[in-house]
C-alpha cells in the first residue's frame, strides 16, 4: 500500500490512527515505524505517545538495546540496516516506511523485503505515473516506488490541493534546492525532494 498525503496534512495521524485500528482488530502484535532521520524518529515517538496511549513505542538507536516488550519500534532505516537480519522475517506485522521514496533503494530495500508483515509506504512526493517528469531519471524514480509497493497509482492521495481547501489545513510551502530525485511538477509549481 503507498499512501500519498502532501507535507503537514497528517500523515504520521493517520498512520497512527491506522495502526490502533489495526491492534484493536488484533490483526497485528508488532509494528515498524522507518524514517530517514532521528528527528523525525523523535517526533514520531512524541505523535505515537500522544495517540496511541496504551500501545508502548520508543526509538531504536544503535547504541540502544531492542526493547521487545514495546510494540511499536521506530527506527531510521540506516540504524535497522545493521541488524534487521537478527529478527525473523515475522517479528513485524507492519512495517511503515515514512518518506518511502528514499527506503526503497540499495540496503534500504534488503530492510523492507526482509520483514514479510504488511508493507505502507508513506509520501509526501507526488508520484503519478505517466506525468511528464522532465528528465529520465526522475520517471524511473517514480515508477521504481509504484513498483516496489506493487500499485499503479498511490492507494490513497491527499494532495495539497485538497489540503488547502480545507479551512482546519495550514500549509507551509518551502523552497528546497533540488537534487537527484527532486523534481517541479508542472501545475502546481512545487518543488519536491
């Protein structure tokens, strides 16, 4: 599943919204939360301690121990690279990469193929197959991130757009230097990373 939610409209709320659905069913025991930096490690602990009261989380750093009593992890991708292979392919039932586009490559992939539990991705980058992305490059890093997830188009779009229109919406919108995989996407002027 790739969910597709533009920046500051509430995905790490939705995920935590999905994940407590998900324990009250008891469809799953144990969830993975990746991210690409420890601060957003920290602010995902901070959204999960204030929504999920009653399911314990914390961060894994390298120089912390696994704590499997907690039933929700949160890790950056490059601290999970040097030891997901110590944990059974089952250890998760969910595993969320935040930022998805950036995990789906090289050691990254090895970390979310290993784990067999359901797979989310989550993305503030657009990631429309069949856009015209201007360059090569950019096409392929879009339909590698519909591939790895298995769809044609994100499961579920909430793009800014629609954020906007809402009246309980605030948007920010920064201008960030571009890189490899940034792109401007025509129509809304934006310019994503």
């Amino acid at each position: 599943m790739l969910v597709e939610m533009a920046t500051g409209t509430g995905k790490t709320r939705t995920a935590a919204a999905l994940i407590k659905r998900l324990f009250q069913a008891n469809a799953i025991t144990r969830v993975l939360f990746l991210v690409d930096r420890i601060p957003l490690a920290m602010q995902t602990e901070d959204a999960f301690t204030e929504h999920l009261p009653d399911y314990p989380c914390y961060v894994l750093r390298a120089s912390r121990r696994f704590q499997d009593e907690k039933q929700i992890t949160i890790t950056t991708l490059q601290s999970m690279i040097n030891i997901y292979g110590d944990y059974s392919s089952g250890y998760f039932d969910l595993v969320l990469s935040d930022e998805c586009h950036r995990s789906i490559y090289s050691k990254g992939s090895g970390v979310l193929k290993h784990f067999d539990g359901v797979q989310i991705g989550l993305t503030a980058t657009p990631c429309v197959a069949g856009e015209d992305l201007g360059d090569e490059e950019d096409k392929l890093f879009v339909r590698d991130t519909l591939r790895f997830f298995e769809v044609d188009k994100p499961s579920f779009s909430y793009k800014l757009k629609d954020a906007s229109s809402k009246t309980n919406v605030s948007i920010r919108i920064s201008f960030l230097p571009r890189t490899g995989f940034s792109a401007f996407w025509p129509g809304n002027g934006l310019l994503v990373c």
